[in-house]
C-alpha cells in the first residue's frame, strides 16, 4: 500500500508498471503516444532533458527463485525513443546467476562469469513501431544456444515465461461512473476492463458461479445498506445491472445502476475486480496471466462511506493471498484496517520519488496500539525509514 502527500510521487510509481505493461503488449511508440509522448513520462532534472528511460522489476519466489527484468529507451532526435538495452536475469538458491542481455548492436549472457555472444540482434522497428522482445524469449535465445535440453534450465525458462505473463497481465483499475451507470453492451466477461465498461459482463458471469455469487451477494449486504441481492439481464444487446433491497413491511424493490450513488458505483466496482472470474489466454489477448498477478487501485476510498471501509480492508487482505494487491491511499480510516507491514511510505526528495517501509518508531509506535496509524497520518504525518528507501519514478 503506498501512503504519500500530494504530489509524492504514487501515481507515478503505478504509471511507470502500467507503462512497462503497455510497452511489453502494445509496443513502445503506443505506450508513449498514450501518454503524449517521452516529455510527459521523462523525469525531470535541473540539467535538462532526460537522455534515457529506464524501468525494471525484480521477483523472488517463496522459494528463493530470484527472476528480474528490466529494458532502457534511449532518446534519439526525430525519432523520440528507440530500445537501447533488454536484460532478464535468474538465479536459483546455491547457484549462478544467469544474466541475457540483448542491446542495440548484440545479444550476449553472462554465465559462471563468462561472457558470450548469443546472436546478432533483432531489428528492433517493425514499420515504425518499436517492439519489446519478451523476458522467456531473451531467455530461450541463450539456453537453446549453448544449453540444449539442460534439463537444469527448465526452470530458467519456466520461471521468465511467468514473469512475461505476470508483467503483462497486472491491471490497474480508475472505473468510470459514466461507464458504471449506463447499461453495457453485452461483452466479454475476462478481464474485467479497467474503466469498469464490462461490468455488467463481469457481474452476470460472477452470478453463474454458486460459490463467487454467494460471496459477492454477502460482500455487497455489508457495504450497501439493505442490498438482499443483485441480477443481471438483457435488454436487447445490452447488459443491465439492478440492486434488490427490502423494504419494511412491504415489497421487495429493485434499482438499476443508473440510480445509485457514487459510493455504491465504486464498491461494486472494486467487488468486481477482485472476484472476477478466471479466463484462458485466448479470452485475455494481451493479457495472458490468469489470473492476474496485480491488481492495482488508486484510492479505493473514494466516495466510499469511511464506516464501510473495514468491509473493503478485510477483504484486500484476503484476497491478497490469491494474487497481488497494490493501494494507493489518503485515508486515516482505511490505513487503520490494513497490516503495517504493508504500508510504503512515498515522499519526495529533491525531485525524486523515493518509497520505504515505514519508519521504526512510527511502526513500534502502531504496534504497541499507543497511536493507531491514522491517528499518526492526522497529527504528524507517516514517514519512511530512510535506509531502506528506494528512488522510484520522478
């Protein structure tokens, strides 16, 4: 969970995975396109224009498993950023790391300390588009050139395949009211979209599912005063959504989604994405890990009635034992439902976002119940313990 001021910088820290996402499925000129261009996403520096962009992740296992990625975009006069460098690194416990690195003019691996040229490089430009190679095929390209059937490396390419897919398949939710309201077009029902358009899909196919629809009709009861049960039905080719809600001594009732609040929009939203169903590759082009591996949410308290966001805490935290959450948040309510060993502490320093855990005291201070965490965010604000921070996007 990344907890920061105003301008701190947590938006971009999610914008920069979004951006490797977009890179990896829609290739580099249309994620810069997307956001106006390499000026917009650049980081900003006293010295001028930045010359290179670079992003990486690193993984590592419950077993030890240690996968990284990371790629550089090079700026270059009329044509705006080209692909200067891919690396994928792996290494299991007790052993070697192997590290493939393809650039501009080679493609090489480094293994046991030596050094050797796997094959000349990929045209990086198709037509006028730049294109990413993916972290398994870097990897493959070396393991089939000097280690053949190693049944050792199995696992080498195993491990990178999942963390494409992962890197492919995070998804970063900002539902549109509008969207939410209006009826939807009945459509596919994987992965629930970002801006929330198919979620008349998502709910009808969650609805189908004995187990998932008694968990979203309990779930919903919580959060939504005197909500009995949700249906989904057709009208012609669209989907619309209604909320059923007893009325005393009289009848039950129903209300489309056009007639409810904001709060309500955005909680069935936020249901949605963290029930919604499991789907193959072929129903996720773009978007192979199923299901995903990140979900991501940008102050999922908005409009949300601060009693209910105990309802919403507790179930990020169980859900994140299925698949990766990411938060980010203003709210003293909703930081006091969530474990502290979670919190990331996001401020600027000098123009550089940097992130930390949260500070020791801070965090002892918690602990011991003497503050709870968003009394501390009210009266002194949360701060990192800088020793552990690290910069993060500008």
């Amino acid at each position: 969970m990344l907890v920061g001021p105003n301008g701190s910088g947590k938006s971009n820290v999610l914008d920069a995975l979004r951006f490797m996402r977009d890179c990896l499925t829609r290739g580099v000129d249309q994620a810069l396109l997307d956001r106006g261009g390499g000026k917009n996403i650049a980081h900003w520096s006293p010295q001028g224009a930045v010359a290179a962009i670079s992003l990486g992740v690193t993984c590592v296992t419950d077993d030890g498993v240690v996968m990284a990625y990371d790629f550089i975009l090079a700026a270059e006069e009329r044509v705006g950023f080209r692909i200067e460098q891919e690396e994928v690194r792996f290494q299991m416990p007790g052993q070697s790391e192997l590290q493939v690195v393809q650039t501009s003019d080679e493609h090489w691996m480094v293994w046991n300390g030596e050094r050797r040229l796997v094959q000349a490089p990929r045209n990086r430009r198709k037509g006028a588009v730049n294109y990413l190679t993916y972290p398994d095929s870097l990897m493959n390209e070396a393991l089939d050139a000097f280690f053949p059937g190693a049944e050792e490396y199995a696992a080498a390419h195993f491990a990178t395949y999942g963390l494409g897919d992962y890197l492919t398949g995070t998804l970063f939710y900002a539902p549109v009211q509008g969207a939410l309201r209006d009826p939807q077009s009945a459509t596919n029902s994987v992965p629930f979209e970002e801006e929330g358009r198919n979620l008349g899909a998502v709910l009808q196919e969650l609805l189908t599912d004995p187990v998932a629809a008694y968990e979203l009709r309990l779930v919903l009861a919580r959060l939504v005063a005197g909500v009995t049960n949700i249906s989904v039905e057709s009208a012609g080719s669209y989907l619309v959504t209604y909320l059923h809600y007893a009325t005393p001594g009289g009848p039950m009732r129903r209300a489309d989604l056009g007639q409810e609040s904001d709060g309500t929009l955005r909680a069935l939203a936020i249901l949605a994405a963290l029930f919604q169903p499991e789907g193959t590759t072929e129903e996720m082009p773009g978007l192979g890990y199923n299901p995903p591996g990140l979900l991501a949410f940008e102050e999922p308290e908005l409009h949300i009635h601060p009693g209910m966001l105990a309802v919403l805490a507790e179930l990020f935290v169980s859900e994140s034992a299925r698949k990766q959450i990411l938060l980010t948040t203003h709210s003293p309510e909703l930081l006091d439902y969530l474990p502290l060993e979670s919190f990331l502490i996001v401020e600027k320093v000098e123009g550089e976002t940097r992130i930390g855990p949260l500070a020791a005291d801070q965090f002892e201070t918690a602990r011991r119940e003497l503050f709870t965490p968003g009394e501390l965010l009210r009266s002194e604000g949360l701060h990192r313990e800088e020793a552990s921070a690290s910069p993060a996007a500008g």
